[in-house]
C-alpha cells in the first residue's frame, strides 16, 4: 500500500467507534443531562434507553440519535451546553480515546473529525485535544432567545456528514479515511477517502511515516459531579443510590460535628470512611517548639479539616476563596487571603506566631495527576516548613466543582458510599533547602512542589487557578459575597441533581 509523505496529507475520522473506543454515545448525552440540568431529565433519559436501543437494532440510527438529542437537550440554553462541552466531556472523551486511531490520526498534518453528535459537544475537546482542524457534526436549533429546541438541522445525518466532508475537500480527496463499516443508505464519508481502514484501527497500521504527534493533549482540568462514565448500568446505580447517600451524608456530617477531631478517623470506619496517614507529622507546637508551617496539595475543601483530623488537633488554614457558608459550617479556623501580597505576607505571619498554619499555595483544588504551579510567598515567611501530599478516592460524586456552589462539597463527598483520604507527611524542610541557606522563595516553592508529585506519582505544570477558572467557569475564580437570599438562590440552581 503506497502512502504519502508530502505535509498535506489528510484524515477524515469518525470520532464514535474509532476514535474513541465507545461506539455508542448515549453515556455522553447522560452526562450533558446531568451537569446541565438535573436528575430528573437524567432519569427520563435512563428510562428511555430500552427504547432508545431497540431503535437503533431496528436499523432507525437518525430516530434513535434524535431521541437521545432531545430528551438530552430541549429546554437547555446554549450556554449550558457548551458549559457541559467545556469543562466536563474532554475527561470522559479521553478516558476512551483508542491510541491506535490516534496515532493514524496524529500522523497526518490536516485532520478533520466527523460525529453524529452535536458538534457543539465535541468540538473543543476535538480541537484542544485531540488537535484536529476541524469538525463535523450534527448542528442542534436554538430559537432566538439562545435555548435548545431539541431539534437538529440534519433530516439524515450520513448524508450530512457527507456532504460536509465533500465541501470541505473540494480540490482534491483526502488521503485517510478511518471510520467504522456501517451498512447505510446513505453514502458515507469514508468513499471519499484514497484509503479506507475501518475500525478498530490495527495496532501496526503504519501508513504515514511521519510522526507529527505522538500523544493527544491531556486533560488537566475537569469539572462535573459524576465520577464514572454513566452507562445504563452505572446510571441506574446511581439514582438507586443517591437516596441512601444523601442520608448517609447528612449522618457523617452530623456526627463530625458532634465528636473531637481526634476521635472522628476512629468513629469514622463505622460509617465506611477512611483516613490512611502515612509518615510521621510533627509534635505539636510548644513555647520552645514553634508552629510549622504544612504545605499541602490541594485535592478538595475537605483538606484542612481531613488534616486537623488525622492530626487530632485544629490547624488553621489560609484560602485563596472559599464560601461563606464553608466559612461557617467549618470546624477550623479559616482565613481568607486578600491577593494582596503584603496582606497577606503579616497576615501568615501573625497566625503562624499562634501556632501551627496550613496553606494551599496552589490557590485552587486540581483532580488529575497534576500540580498547578505553587505560589512561592509561603517560602518568605518560615522555614520551619513540612510538606504534606494530601489525595482522594471517591466511587460516585466529585469534591470539588467550579461552575456549580463550593459549599456543597462536603456533602457530595460524604455522599460517596466509601470515601478514602489519604494524608502523607514529609519529613520537614532542611536549612539548606530553605531561604535562609540563600535559595530564592521560587525555587524552594519549585522544590516542595516537584516533591509532593513525586510523592504522588503526578507531573508538576506552570497553570494556575486562573487558568483553570478560566477554561472551567470563564472567570477569575474570585469568590465574592453574597447575602443569604442570593445563597439560597445559588443551591436552588447549582445544586441542579436534586431539585431542579
């Protein structure tokens, strides 16, 4: 088989079934469902999923996409549509990804992706990740005051995407098809393609020596409630269990609320909640013994206190943004920083006079196995130093969020039906890794954070939390005031699964 080495060379993939292993769709409509508007469309949709599968054996593929796009999407603002398309699919979209389309895929210098789902819920994961130039998909109506009718454009969606593709190669064909062998009656985008190779894509398939990128780009922020992918069967576990969860939590919470810190990590195994500590923390501090400084990675609100926790003794801590509800509902002192450097500089300072400080200099919660970059103001102030690598397991609901309300982390957690902490104690800082032996604040920050990932098994990066607010919400990730009419409106239409 001859194959082109000239930079123009061209791939068409399908993006469902090649690209992604997953040949059917239907987990990613749950999901929009879900985080854009709540569980009662999320169980309509689970609930007509035998429907929605008979159709699609039956041989009618547009009625069943139709269906799942409806019931997924009428009613919905655009905006909450590529909210979800944004800041929670790439992650799901990724854990599927096939490496063997992707590394035919990768190889060509113009790529171009074909779905049948909304292009809307594909394109920026496609184009940020996945590096392809340009997208092909069904386009959803939205009437003029910016929602979702439930409705796309396309009447038959092969012949769509075959004409778009047609379009879009009109001087010459592109070189590389990949798609899957789909008996249509319509034409399919793959005839249009010199060389066809149908899913899955062979391991030694090798038809373009030239290697221009060998991974996709990796998902470093994701947002979203839900843990697992939500298949039928994942799904239908999921909505059996929220009753029984939210129970559950209220009860942990409860009960945390009632007994000494040092007793919860003990109490706690009664209610299948674990604290795994690892290392020796320090002795806490005395009039000759001064307070240490914890630097901690930041996996969830629930640090700080899972530290005071394990520690048996409350340890103040120092936010970049936190809620006000968090603020009250906390069993530790918390203080928020100004951004102000000085400020915030005497403000660290005081409080580590009194005693032992935790502080979070990544600024903002990251789930993946990454570290944002560590602000280095913590290594100005003491050297009296310990890093502490803090990380989550969860089975169902996330901690964290940035679309939706901060103050509701701590109950999705607790909600989980096995939640596991787990808290790694460092051994202090030397001198000489230290200002005081001469290092400048950055490179003693770079230090602790390189570290706390080794310690993790996670890469370090230079993004911040502006970065990540800034690809998850489309803010700064400031977290202002608001009165407790506008806080009871926030749960009403953020905490979206269960009342909207």
């Amino acid at each position: 088989m001859e194959s082109s080495t000239t930079t123009s060379y061209s791939v068409v993939s399908e993006l469902e079934g090649t690209l992604l292993k997953n040949p059917k769709p239907f987990a990613y409509f749950m999901l929009v469902a879900f985080e854009a508007s709540g569980l009662i469309r999320f169980a309509t949709l689970l609930f007509l999923w035998p429907i929605i599968a008979l159709l699609e054996v039956l041989g009618y593929r547009n009625g069943s996409l139709k269906l799942m796009i409806f019931v997924a999407t009428a009613g919905l603002h655009e905006s909450e549509i590529e909210s979800v398309a944004r800041a929670v699919l790439p992650k799901f979209y990724m854990d599927d990804v096939s490496m063997d389309a992707w590394r035919a895929f990768g190889s060509c210098e113009k790529r171009v992706v074909v779905t049948r789902m909304p292009r809307v819920m594909v394109e920026r994961f496609a184009k940020d990740h996945l590096r392809a130039d340009e997208v092909i998909g069904t386009e959803i109506v939205v009437n003029r005051f910016g929602y979702a009718t439930g409705l796309i454009q396309e009447t038959n969606v092969d012949q769509s995407v075959f004409n778009s593709v047609a379009n879009l190669f009109v001087d010459r064909r592109p070189q590389l098809g990949l798609g899957r062998q789909i008996t249509s009656d319509s034409p399919t985008f793959l005839s249009l393609c010199e060389e066809q190779v149908h899913a899955p894509v062979p391991s030694n398939y090798n038809g373009h020596i030239q290697r221009l990128h060998v991974q996709p780009l990796p998902v470093i922020f994701h947002d979203g409630r839900l843990v697992k992918l939500p298949t039928p069967a994942t799904a239908l576990l999921i909505l059996v269990w929220i009753p029984f969860g939210i129970i559950l939590a209220m009860i942990r919470i409860f009960v945390g609320f009632l007994l000494p810190l040092w007793a919860i990590p003990y109490v706690s195994r009664i209610f299948n909640t674990r604290f795994i500590v690892k290392g020796k923390p320090p002795a806490p501090a005395t009039p000759g013994n001064p307070g240490v400084l914890f630097v901690c990675t930041h996996r969830t609100l629930m640090d700080p206190v899972v530290l005071s926790y394990v520690l048996g003794r409350s340890i103040p801590a120092v936010t970049y943004s936190i809620s006000r509800l968090s603020e009250i509902l906390s069993p530790i002192p918390t203080f928020r920083l100004t951004r102000i450097r000085d400020v915030d500089a005497e403000m660290i300072k005081k409080e580590l006079s009194n005693g032992d400080l935790v502080v979070y200099p990544e600024g903002t919660t990251c789930r993946e196995p990454f570290l944002l970059r560590f602000s280095a103001l913590f290594a100005e102030l003491t050297d009296n130093i310990v890093p502490v690598a803090m990380n989550y397991r969860v089975g169902f609901f996330h901690a964290t969020t940035a679309r939706g309300w901060k103050g509701l982390d701590p109950i999705f957690f607790f909600m989980n039906p096995r939640p596991v902490y787990e808290v790694t104690f460092l051994n202090q800082l030397e001198v000489e890794a230290t200002c005081s032996s001469g290092k400048s604040p950055y490179d003693v920050a770079n230090y602790v954070q390189r570290i706390l990932a080794a310690t993790l098994g996670f890469e370090c990066t230079n993004f911040t939390r502006k970065d990540k607010y800034r690809v998850l919400a489309g803010n700064d990730g400031t977290v202002s005031y608001l009165s407790f009419l506008d806080q009871v409106k926030k749960v009403i239409t953020t905490f979206k699964p269960f009342f909207h």
